[in-house]
C-alpha cells in the first residue's frame, strides 16, 4: 500500500488535473450547445411546489431561469422522472398550469398566458433561491419581487430555519444532496446552533449523533465516533491545526461530520469521522445580529454580527463578527476568558467569479487548569464520591492559547456548470502551559494524601501551518448522460516549537488537608530551559473523484487520493546533552468506491469502501516513530427522504480493520514514571500486529416532521473485537442514543401564531469502564476498577419572538441534575456540568 512507485501516478493525476482545468472552457462551450439543443439527461424531481420543482430543474439542467414567485407559489406539480430535454422537461412541469418557459439570449424566463397577452416573468440566474424587494417599472408602479436564482452558496444554513441541509461537499467535493453521498453525514446547522446556545465546536459535537466527546484534563476535549479518536478536523475543507482553541461557533453557518474514513477529502483516511467547519459568508443586503446571554456560574456571553454591503448593488461586501465569553465554573477556582473575532470581504468580479479573503482570531484565557481529575478512591480503597466542586488547581493555573488565521479563496463557475475553486490558509497559534498538579488518594479523616502540588515545568509551544486546496469540477455527457468529475490538489504543513520551562525554584507545596485547600499558592516563576522539540510535517495530496450515472437509478463513485507525507522531528535537550532527529517519509493511494439505488422516489440504497492511511503522531521508546495505521472500511446503508423531502431518515452498518495500532510500552512507561529510566521519551508506545477491528451500525433522522416541528435524532452502536492488547473502546460508550427537537406553537395565550418555540432534548449512554488507573490502592473498590453506569441526560429550551427583531431564548441543561463522570482519566475522572441555564436576549434585524 506504500509504495515509492507511485509517485509516477501522482505526477501522472496532478497533469490530468492542469489539462483538465485549461480545457474547461472549451468543455463549457460544447456543454452550453448540448444543454440548449436536444440532448437530454436524467432528472428526478419529487411532487411538491411548483416553483420548487422549476428551481430543481433549472439548477440540475444547468441554465438561467426567471419568474415572480408570488405568480405560482399556490401551484403544485407531479414531478419529474426520466431522461428530458432541456425543453421538454419545461413542457411536462408547466403544460398542465398553461404556462411556457420561453428561451432567451441567456437563459430561460417563464411566460404566463392571459387572455390579453403573455406577461413577461423577469431573468436572473440559477442555483441559491433568495427573494428580492418591491422592484419598479419604468413607469414607477411597484411589482411583484422576483426570484433571484444566484451563482452562490447553495447549501448555507443560515435563516433556513431547518435542521436539515441543502447539500455537501465534504465527503466528495461533489455537491451532493445527503441522501446522494455514500456515507453516514451529520450537520449541525446555524438555526440549531443558536436555538441550543452552543457556544464551540466542542459544543456542537456534543450535540451531534454518534460523535462521544470527554473531557480530558481540566481544559481539553477528546472526541471520538465510531470507536476511534477524531483527529480530522476542518474549516471551509481546509485541515485545521492541531492544539488551537475551540472554534467560537459565532464564526459557523454549519458544521458538517462526515462518519467514517474519508479517503478522498481528509488529509488523512481516519477511520473516526472528519469535521467539517464552515465559516458564515457575507450577504449582499445589511443585516445584524447582536445577543447577550447569561447563566449559571456567572457564564456572561457578547456577540456581533454585522453584515455591510460596500457597494449599492452588494457586489463587494463585508461581513464582521465578535465574540466575548466571561465565565466561572462548578469546579473550584476554575474560570476562562475568551475572545472571539473574525472579518470578511466578498467580492464579485464578474458574473461568474467569486473571491473572498478574511481574518479570524482567538484569545482563550483560562485560569485555575490542572492535569488531572477527581481521585476514584480514598486511601482506604473506598469510593471517594468527592463533590463535583473538588480542585486540587493553583489559581493562576493556565493553559493560554491564542490564534490567528488569514483565509482566501476564489471562485469560477463556467456557463456549463464546471466550477474551479482555490483557497488557502495561513495559521499561527501559541500556548502556553503552566497548570500546577496535585495527585493522590486523601484520607477522609486526616485530610492527608494529596501530598504535593508540583509547579516545577510547563511549555510554550508555537505553531505554524499554510494550507491550500485546488479542485476543478463539473458534469459531462456520455452515452446520452450526465456524469460528474472532480480533479484536486491539496497542499498541508506544520511547523511546532516546543520550548521546555522550568520554574526558577523547585515550586512544589505540601498539602497538610485537601479539605481546607483553597488554591491560594505563590505563583511560579518561569523560564525556558533549553530543552525544545521541534517538528514539522508536510503532506501533498492529489485527488480525483468520478461519479458516473449508469442508469436511472443507479449511480457509481469512484474516487482515489495519493498522499505524500514527511515529518521531520528534531530534540534538544540541552538539561541533559541529549540530541536527536528523525525523518518519516512515506506515500500511500487511498481508493474509494461507493454505489447507490434508488429502490423508489423515496428510499436508496448505498455501499462504500475505503482503504485507510494514518500517519502515526506515536514514538517508540528509541523516539522513532511508528508505522502508519493502515486497514479498510466497509459502509451499507438505507437513506430515505419522507414528508415531502423536508426530513431525512437513514441506517447505516459499518465495519473496520485497522493495523498497526499505537499501544502503551508499559514496560518502559513505568520505569520512567518510577525514575528507574531516564530517556528521551516521555511516553512510549509499541504497534499491535494483530490490529483492531470495530463493527456497528447507526440510526439517524434530521429535519422536519411538520413545518414548525424540527428533529435530530441519532442511535449508535459500536463493538470492538480487537485483540486483547489493542482494546481501546472500553472508555468509549457501546450503545448511544441522542434527540433533540423543537417545536413552533401555532398560537398561544399572549399573542399570534409563530411566536413561542419549545424544545427538548435527551441524551443517553450505556456503561464506561476504566481499569489501569496510575497508582491505584492496592484494596481499591472493584478491584481498580473504575465504571460509570450508564446515564441520561435532559434538557430544554423556550424561545420567545416579541416581533420581527427581538427574541429571547432561555436554555437548561441537565434538568435531573444527574452527577456522572464525563470521561474517566488515568489520572482521575472528570465530572459533567451540574444543572444549569443561560438566558440569551438576541436582536436581529
């Protein structure tokens, strides 16, 4: 699977890739005569609306079309299904209401008979669906607005006012419907992120089906699907750099998860899932959003959100965003200040051509972190069940992180539909960590055991990253059909300093009685002491996606990506005149075939398959790193899309080998916790041959039952049936279910229809258990043991409308006040949020 000989395949696809791009122009000209002659293709449009069915049409049909909505928004139509002509399809929708869509120089506008004269409907162009004010004649008469059908971002969330998206590109970088992508894909859009009040990405992924999100220490999150760690994460399809704060969810029109490996977008086939981060876009008429929130713990939150055309007619644009967070916690001394910001300028230059360049920034300033949780047991063995409040942190504990990132990209669509995008992004990200750390099992009568808190070392670590990503795609005929191509290049590095501090004195402090502990230690003074690590990583992709339509109702994605990957680590230790540098280098083709049927206008059927190549990020005890994790992934599912396509309903199995999976070297992790050795590595790991295998099956449903009643909801399952050595799912929950809904009240006592929304949520998960907890009494309880039985979790919300400006949301989250481990740690577990909520005031207009 890695093999150096492949490098001529990747030369060979990045050629195709700049043929394929120099060549679009004439493919356009070709495809624009085929489109407005007689040659046909497959359409399959669902029953419904009428002006729907027309926007569908003219979107998949690839041309311009033009109408007054008001004219046919009482009209319905039977739908579409077969191979038409550009013509003909026009012809079967609108015959049976007397109407005619008439071509013109540019497009097609739609003609409504009377008996006096056919009126002129207006022209504009195809694919988002906006609506525009009162427009006037020459005469000065106002008229009815028309539909603008823009060259834009068809699948923003934003005032959709739906749970359930357009389409997306994250899986494929197809523009694909969710029931058209062969794989499990989640999104968590804008309405559901304010209506929930979630305020981070960490945030958002707690709400999302079958993503299990820890905490892990005092201030940082693990995120796992599917039974493996999530370390693929992006933002508008760029990766995203590792150790950067939590993405303030003010930034995001939506979030998508892709679930499973994702060979053909992820720098990497992880086998876990890729997050997908999508940044809100400027809108071409003023808008503003302006909320403040408040809640338990003193939690203060600040957003605006202003939307500025710069020009009369919004050709250019801009849009500026700000966020500040001011909270304390139910953990003892624990408290974090954040700010968020972000600017962006669109412009466009031309009809047909899209740019766009913004800045994002950061600032997260936590104060009483620690490294570790809440001891499981107290000296005597016993169940400790200490208070969810405990904190063993110095108050001026931190873990400071800062970001800032510079994003472009640029957008051309051809009159035939191809599409050829670029963007690329400039990150720099700092921490620094100095967290004081306390560790042991009290005595509950003496108050003695948590002997000392160790203030001795910390880091300051700087980060560095470019990326950049270019992909041409677009439809062309073959057969007498429509099939869809994809030609891209992706580019990703890092480059990391970790400078080592130590504290000027040996700062650690005896504890005489953790029960009159109150955080108040002298803060450590800091310096760097000459022992850094240096690493940096540059990865190079080409990838290529065919998506053929073989017959009506059968569609085959084929896809393949060759990655190039080098890491290059350099260790100084001056402290200890050690000195070392190691260079991984290693390539890899990923394939990827998906098919689907589509049993009926509602149900289809899919299958995928991946191959899987993670580099390792794991050392072994020589400080060499281990080989990449390699294996396969198997997906077969049923989507179905009910209640007149508003909501989605889908299964899915799925089934995963990995080799080569990081271990703990016990052996040698414990002599150097015992100080019997002293080596470069801190934590060392060794490769399990025998792998991991992980099996399960997911049910999901998302969108809207009525029109004022939304829904997600997700069940997971997941087993391993790994080797002994190589069991990693044991803190992760088997069985997962989650259900959030919300529902607009046609009437109430106070005022008219629409105004009140109520919403309900419930979370649940079954056993977790952790054995191999560091230092555990020898007498401990469940003979050391840890398990957190399984819980639920409840929660509510009330959104109130005054008018068409003002609103406030009230938000509560585990309303049975359930007390439960979060994650459970080697080093102690960590408790979830008590009962709590936030009001948040929020104006619109």
């Amino acid at each position: 699977m890695f093999i150096s000989q492949l490098k001529p395949l990747n030369q060979a696809i990045q050629q195709l890739f700049i043929i394929g791009v120099m060549g679009l122009g004439q493919v356009a000209t070709i495809q624009v005569v085929q489109a407005n002659t007689v040659s046909t293709q497959y359409y399959q449009i669902s029953a419904g609306s009428l002006d729907a069915a027309l926007i569908q049409f003219a979107s998949q049909a690839g041309v311009e079309l033009s109408f007054e909505p008001e004219s046919i928004q009482s009209l319905k139509t039977n739908g579409l299904k077969g191979n038409y002509s550009v013509s003909d399809g026009f012809n079967t929708l609108l015959a049976p209401h007397q109407l005619q869509a008439q071509q013109t120089a540019t497009g097609y506008k739609l003609l409504a008979q009377t008996k006096a004269q056919a009126r002129d409907m207006g022209q504009l162009k195809p694919i988002d669906v906006t609506v525009s004010g009162l427009a006037r004649a020459n005469n000065g008469v106002a008229r009815l607005p028309v539909i603008i059908v823009m060259a834009s971002d068809n699948s923003a969330s934003e005032g959709t006012n739906t749970y359930k998206a357009k389409s997306s590109r994250s899986a494929t970088k197809l523009d694909l419907t969710l029931k058209e992508t062969p794989q499990s894909v989640s999104v968590i859009t804008r309405d559901q992120i304010e209506q929930r009040g979630l305020t981070d990405i960490n945030e958002i992924l707690k709400a999302s089906p079958g993503v299990t999100v820890g905490k892990f220490r005092s201030d940082e999150i693990d995120v796992y699907s599917r039974g493996f760690y999530v370390s693929n994460q992006q933002i508008d399809g760029i990766p995203l750099i590792s150790n950067a704060p939590a993405t303030d969810s003010f930034f995001l029109d939506r979030v998508e998860v892709i679930k499973g490996a994702s060979g053909l977008t992820g720098s990497t086939g992880n086998p876990s899932a890729t997050v997908n981060m999508i940044r809100k876009k400027p809108s071409k008429e003023f808008s503003a959003n302006v909320s403040a929130s408040y809640g338990s713990w003193n939690n203060l939150r600040q957003e605006i959100d202003v939307s500025i055309p710069l020009t009369t007619d919004g050709s250019i644009r801009s849009r500026v965003m700000a966020a500040r967070t001011d909270k304390e916690s139910f953990i003892d001394y624990y408290q974090n200040n954040n700010i968020a910001a972000m600017t962006v300028i669109e412009a466009d230059l031309g009809e047909n051509t899209v740019a766009s360049v913004g800045y994002q920034y950061q600032d997260n300033q936590p104060r009483g972190t620690t490294y570790t949780g809440v001891p499981y047991w107290y000296a005597d063995g016993s169940e400790s069940n200490l208070p969810r409040s405990y904190s063993m942190a110095a108050k001026w504990g931190t873990i400071s992180q800062r970001n800032k990132t510079i994003f472009a990209d640029i957008q051309h669509t051809f009159a035939n539909s191809w599409l050829i995008k670029g963007a690329v992004s400039h990150n720099k990200s700092e921490q620094f960590d100095t967290r004081a750390s306390s560790f042991g099992f009290p005595n509950p009568s003496t108050g003695t055991g948590m002997d000392t808190i160790w203030a001795t070392a910390g880091t300051d670590i700087n980060y560095k990253s470019t990326s950049y990503d270019l992909y041409a795609t677009g439809p062309f005929q073959l057969f007498n059909r429509r099939h869809d191509l994809v030609l891209g290049y992706s580019h990703f590095n890092t480059d990391t300093v970790n400078y080592g501090l130590s504290a000027v004195s040996d700062d650690s402090y005896t504890i005489e009685d953790y029960r009159s502990y109150n955080g108040n230690i002298p803060k450590s003074n800091y310096y760097k002491n000459g022992n850094n690590t240096k690493n940096y990583i540059d990865l190079n992709s080409t990838y290529t996606t065919l998506r053929l339509n073989l017959a009506d109702p059968l569609k085959v994605i084929l896809g393949a990506r060759y990655t190039d990957y080098k890491q290059t680590t350099e260790i100084n230790y001056s402290t200890y005149s050690i000195y070392s540098a190691s260079t991984e280098t290693t390539d890899a083709l990923t394939p990827y075939f998906g098919v689907l049927y589509d049993i009926n206008d509602q149900f289809t059927a899919y299958a995928s398959y991946t191959d899987m190549f993670t580099p390792s990020s794991y050392k072994d005890r020589n400080g060499k790193y281990l080989n990449p994790q390699i294996g396969e992934s198997y997906e077969f599912g049923i989507k179905s899309s009910i209640f007149e396509d508003k909501l989605l309903f889908s299964t899915a199995a799925f089934w995963t080998k990995i080799k080569d999976v990081a271990i703990e070297d016990t052996e040698y992790n414990d002599a150097m916790r015992e100080g019997i050795t002293n080596g470069t590595v801190q934590t060392a790991y060794v490769a399990s041959g025998k792998g991991l295998k992980v099996e399960g099956f997911e049910i999901e449903a998302i969108g809207k039952i009525t029109d004022n009643w939304n829904l997600t909801a997700g069940y997971t399952y997941v087993n391993s049936i790994s080797s002994v050595l190589a069991t990693t799912l044991i803190n992760i929950p088997q069985n997962q279910f989650k259900l959030y809904t919300n529902y607009t009240l046609p009437e109430t006592l106070f005022t008219g229809a629409d105004r009140l929304t109520v919403g309900l949520g419930v979370n649940w998960q079954d056993d977790i258990s952790l054995k191999n907890v560091y230092g555990a009494p020898a007498n401990a309880a469940n003979n050391g043991v840890v398990t957190q039985k399984s819980y639920y979790l409840v929660g509510a919300s009330a959104s109130y409308k005054f008018n068409d400006y003002f609103s406030a949301t009230l938000n509560a989250n585990n309303l049975l006040d359930k007390k439960y481990y979060q994650n459970l740690g080697t080093y102690g577990g960590y408790y979830g949020d008590p009962r709590n909520a936030v009001l948040t005031l929020r104006m619109k207009w």
